[in-house]
C-alpha cells in the first residue's frame, strides 16, 4: 500500500510544458523520426528519437519562460488523426486558474527541430478534497471523444477521482463534458483499446485496473445518457458499466498506468516496488517485464521507479521513472533522480531496461507519436 508520505511527496510535484518558437527553416529536408517520445520533466517536455538516439528540450517550462510557459504533467496523448496535435495536464498558476488539460500542436517530425503551440484549454469540476487537483490521463475513443483522468484524494478520504469524457469539437476553449465516474481511488493512466473498452489504473482504495464498456455519454444532458449531478453541479453519467479487469497484487503493489502491449496483453506499471507485469486479456498475471535485481532497495538502479508507460508499434516499451527514494519513512521523488527508460525484445523475451535519459527530476508521463510519412 501507498503511504501517506508517499502520496504527499510524489503526487503534489507538477510538471511543465510551455511554448517553443518556430522549427527549423530546412526542417524540410531532414528526415523524419519514426518514433517520437514525449516525456514531462522538471518542468520542460523533451522528446526523443530512440532509433538516432536523438534528444531535445521540446518546450520550455514556466520558470525557465515566464511569458510563454505552460505547466504540463502527467500521459501525454496523440490526437489519432495524425496531424501531431496531442493532450496533457496542464496547470499554470494553479490554483488560479484551477489545473486543467491543454490542446497542443507539435510542429515538426524530427527530434531537434520540434516545437509546440497551445491551442486550447479544458478545466472540469473536482470532487471536494483536501488535496490539490492533480490531472493525469488521458485516452481518445474511436470517434474523437476524449477520455481523461484526474487523481482525486492522494494519500486519505474517500476515493473520488474522476473518468471524464469531453465531446468534440476540442480546439474550443472548455469543450462540453460528462463525468462517467467520479469514485476512483487514485485514478492513474488511461487506455483505450480496440473495441473502445477504456482501461483506468487505481492505485489505492480496491487498488487494480478497471474497464469501462459503452455506450459512453455523447452529450452532456439526458438525451445523451448524462442526466445526473455530481455535488459540483457537473453533469454525470446516468449510469457506469465498471468492474476490475486486474486486482492489485504481489506484481503490481501500486497499479499506476497501463497500456496494451499490441500482442493482445496488458502491461501494467507499479511504482513503488520498481515492476511493469504484463497480464493477459482475460486479466491474468503473465509475467513481469521489468523488475529490479535481487537485493536492490528505492531507487532501483536497474530499473527505477516506473509511472508513465507508452508502447510503439514494434512493441518496444518506454517509461517514465519517478526516481523515488526513501528516506526513513519518507518516500518521493529524488532530486536528478529520475529517468526515461525503454524495454527492447529479442523474440519473445524482455531485455533490461536501457536509459534514454537520466539525472532527470520527476518524469511522470510518456507519449509515443509515429509520424505518418
């Protein structure tokens, strides 16, 4: 089980993404990166070209940019028309304005010559909480609705994160929105499969992985299954098809993002005991993917701490590593701690996790874009 400390140390830390100038004016003749991956940290987002071994800091943060900052956390999400627009956490000054997503447009397909604009930004209702609003996931369904999760009570209170799902037209300040769920224990990454099946990580109160089956609320009133209230006044969902996929257990102490593998599998990221476990269609524990050496205590330096997760189409997986550490009964993020990892395979079989990127602070997120040529 989380801790109090735990939850106080790691899930307070906001990230940040702000806003880039103009690519390169010969971007044209360079060629593009097959995989992009996007990784929050330290209030910047970096990108990388895996393949080339290619990084750069996309955007700047806040700090570093005070009159174009943007603060961003947590996954990271590919508009899946291609056009490089993608969503995430985004809290500037928060508390006011309250912490929100951001629309982006990423300019540019290849690392080193990328850049983003701004485009929008949504702020739903929270559920009262002690605790700061924290944004997290984020998935799409296959008709363009957007899914996002937000955390909800960190460490004590009931659990009451939140499954929102947000109607296009997107690039409009604050679209329309339905919350489908708003008892959640510590909502964690999204995944949206196939059949449009969406996937939440909890990771405390009944910890696991829930999916959610449609029919989804298409509009934000009765006609379109959204005819209830939550205490915020917020339109909610009238009903919610809910029930544990996978249950917390020795594998995944903490389930906090999960993804599909693309060989009709699961893997699942635990945070605080440094594993990615992979589970079958039916829920089932198959085998962990990552794990650390025998013997080794926070940070595990063969594997770190893994939080966000993203697979591309070769199946090679990457994640973000939070670099937690303890110190005595204190856990949370060390300073240049962190990193972004990436889990090759030779046939069937997991290679060690090999570093992309480290003396990072606080990665929690990843997304992986695969520009269309």
């Amino acid at each position: 089980m989380w801790s109090r400390s735990l939850f106080a140390s790691w899930l307070a830390v906001v990230f940040i993404l702000g806003v880039a100038g103009c690519g390169s004016d010969d971007e044209a003749l360079s060629q593009p990166d097959s995989v992009i991956v996007l990784a929050p940290e330290g209030n910047r987002l970096r990108a990388y070209a895996p393949l080339r071994g290619a990084a750069q800091v996309v955007i700047p943060s806040h700090a570093d940019n005070p009159t174009q900052g943007r603060d961003i956390n947590g996954q990271v999400c590919f508009l899946p028309d291609g056009s490089g627009r993608f969503i995430a956490g985004e809290d500037t000054n928060q508390p006011n304005p309250p912490p929100g997503w951001g629309l982006f447009q990423l300019r540019g397909r290849r690392v080193g010559e990328l850049s983003a604009n701004q485009i929008t930004r949504y702020v739903p209702t929270y559920q009262p909480s002690p605790d700061t609003p924290d944004n997290y996931g984020c998935g799409f369904l296959k008709d363009g609705r957007l899914l996002t999760s937000d955390i909800g009570n960190k460490a004590g209170g009931p659990p009451n994160g939140q499954l929102i799902v947000w109607f296009p037209p997107l690039d409009v300040p604050n679209p329309r929105y339905c919350k489908i769920d708003i008892a959640i224990g510590t909502a964690g990454g999204i995944f949206v499969d196939a059949e449009d099946r969406v996937y939440v990580a909890s990771a405390r109160e009944n910890p696991g992985v829930y999916v959610y089956e449609g029919p989804f609320p298409t509009s934000p009133d009765a006609s379109g299954g959204c005819g209830q209230k939550d205490a915020t006044g917020a339109p909610l969902a009238n009903t919610v098809n809910k029930r544990l996929f996978i249950a917390a257990d020795g594998h995944i102490r903490t389930p906090n993002a999960v993804v599909g593998s693309g060989r009709g599998t699961f893997y699942v990221t635990s945070v605080l005991n440094g594993v990615i476990a992979e589970y079958d269609a039916q829920g089932r524990f198959v085998r962990r993917i990552v794990q650390p050496v025998s013997g080794e205590r926070l940070p595990f330096p063969s594997t770190g701490t893994p939080l966000g997760i993203g697979v591309d189409s070769l199946g090679n997986v990457y994640y973000a590593d939070l670099g937690l550490v303890q110190n005595g009964l204190d856990i949370g993020p060390g300073r240049n701690l962190g990193a972004v990892r990436r889990v090759r395979f030779d046939g069937n079989q997991p290679a060690p996790p090999e570093l992309l990127d480290q003396r990072l602070n606080f990665p929690d997120g990843i997304g992986v874009w695969e520009p269309r040529s």
